[in-house]
C-alpha cells in the first residue's frame, strides 16, 4: 500500500513538473503570479479536503512560515530552471534534495539502516549520475540557471525536513493545518511580489496560465498529500530515496516512449541500476 502511495505522489510530482515545463517554454514572464496560482490553488486543495476545522497552535505557524517561505523560493526558482534550463538536468539536481530529509531520518531521528539501505543508497547515487541527460556535457551552465536550481535545490530539501519536524512535534495532528499555512504564506508572498514586478504580464498570466496554473497547483497538493501519508507510514529516510529514485525512472519511461527520445547505453545502465536499488530498498 505504501509504495503504491509513493507511485501516486510521484505521478503528480511529475504531472506538475511536465505543466510548469510546458507553460515556461510557451509564455515568457509571470514567474510570480503563475507559480503563486499554483500554491494558490494547492493550499485550497488542503482546505477543502480538511476535516474537523482549522485548529493550530501559535507553534505550528512557526513551523509553516518558515515552510512557506523556503517552498516560495523553491516552487519560483524552479519555474525559472525549467524555462531556461534542461529539464532532466533540473529534475536530476532537484532529485538530490533527499540528501536533507535522508540525513534528518538518520542522525536526528535515528532511524535504523540495514546493510541493504546503504547500498540501496549507493546504487540510487550511481543511477542519478548515469542516467543524466545525453546533451549535459555539450551545453553551458547558464549562471541565472545554475543560481536557480542551486536555490530551488535547498528550499525543497529544507521544506522536506521542517515539513516533517512538525509531524513529530504536533503527532501528525495538524498536517492540513501546516499545509495551508505553508502554501498560503507561499501564494501570498509569490502573488504580492508578481503584482508588484509583473504587472504588463497580469493580463496574459490569467488568460493562458489559468489552466497550467490550476492543474500544477492540484497536482502539487496531491504531492504533498500522498507525501503527508507516506511519513505517517514509512522511514523518512527510506521514503525519499525510493521516491526520488522512482521518479526518475518515470521521467526516464516517459521520455523513452512518449516523447520517444534516444538513450545512451550508460543510461540504460542508470535505468536498471536505479530499479535494483529501489528493491533493495525493501529489505
């Protein structure tokens, strides 16, 4: 059952991954206002599907302002990467903020590896690295790119961890509160700033990026649903290296025969190695 909410998770992960990419590419601009909708949206996702009221502790704001504004920068930045950047490299980078909860999982809530976990751990490394995209070596790093997906990179895996923190503290009780709470200050903060820098764009974002907007923001408290779930369920630990590596090969899957690109041997490689580690994830 819990891997089956990770798959879900995932998919939704990379549905609004996939809508961000292909508003970014079609519409210049709205970086703001399009990825505040999105938050927007994905916090009124939490609150129609909360049950019992709002009920939070003046704690909890703590916890869910720092939240919003680390998941501020990160959803923003990473509309900036996906524009100008390779999406499979993004996604590759973005793949390694598991670093920040897989360290929380084992040093400060001491959650037991096996032998298995380790080298699961170390096959997943590998199979990020061989399956990275086969026009990786011939282009440049763009430094606005590079700043982008560098920042986007630490805000997820930040808002990973506090995101988890509050869990522990408040005993899963007020995870839909945390929610909107995050995307709200999130939404509030992105949608302020686009008003504000992009106001010749105002017109177009409501017009073209509603139904992008609409569809990531539902997909994103989908992700953060199922991923809600999983932490309830499952090692911290073990639940984010199995979900990165899961959606890479998605990633992998999808562009191999969607959008029917050509893989290198080495990526084929990457591919087989990161199933294997996900089954030794299992042990």
């Amino acid at each position: 059952m819990v891997y089956l909410l990770i798959l879900l998770g995932v998919s939704a992960s990379i549905g609004e991954g996939l809508l961000v990419k292909a508003y970014g590419k079609k519409h210049t601009g709205g970086g703001f206002l399009f990825t505040g909708i999105i938050s927007l949206f994905s916090m009124l996702f939490f609150v129609v599907t909360n049950q019992g009221g709002f009920q939070a502790a003046p704690e909890l704001f703590i916890y869910g302002i720092l939240s919003g504004v680390a998941y501020a920068g990160a959803v923003v930045l990473t509309y900036v990467a996906f524009s100008i950047g390779s999406y499979a490299l993004s996604n590759l980078i973005l793949s390694y903020s598991l670093i920040f909860t897989v360290i929380y999982g084992l040093v400060f809530l001491k959650e037991k590896a096996s032998v298995y976990t380790y080298i699961g751990f170390a096959l997943l490394a590998v199979s990020i690295f061989l399956m990275r995209g086969k026009d990786q070596e011939k282009k440049g790093f763009s430094l606005k790119w590079l700043i982008a997906i560098l920042v986007s990179f630490a805000g997820s895996g930040i808002f990973g961890v506090l995101q988890r923190m509050q869990q522990i503290r408040f005993e899963d009780a007020c995870s839909n509160e945390f929610m909107i709470i995050t995307l709200g200050i999130s939404a509030g903060s992105l949608i302020i700033i686009g008003l504000f820098r992009e106001k010749s764009g105002i017109k177009g974002i409501f017009s073209k990026g509603n139904l992008y907007a609409v569809g990531a923001g539902v997909c994103n408290g989908l992700t953060n649903m199922f991923t809600l779930i999983v932490n309830t369920m499952f090692e911290l630990s073990r639940a984010s290296a199995v979900r990165s590596g899961l959606k890479l090969l998605i990633i992998y899957l999808i562009s191999l025969l969607i959008f029917k690109e050509k893989f290198t041997k080495r990526q084929l490689v990457g591919a087989v190695v990161g199933a294997v580690s996900i089954i030794l994830f299992n042990f």
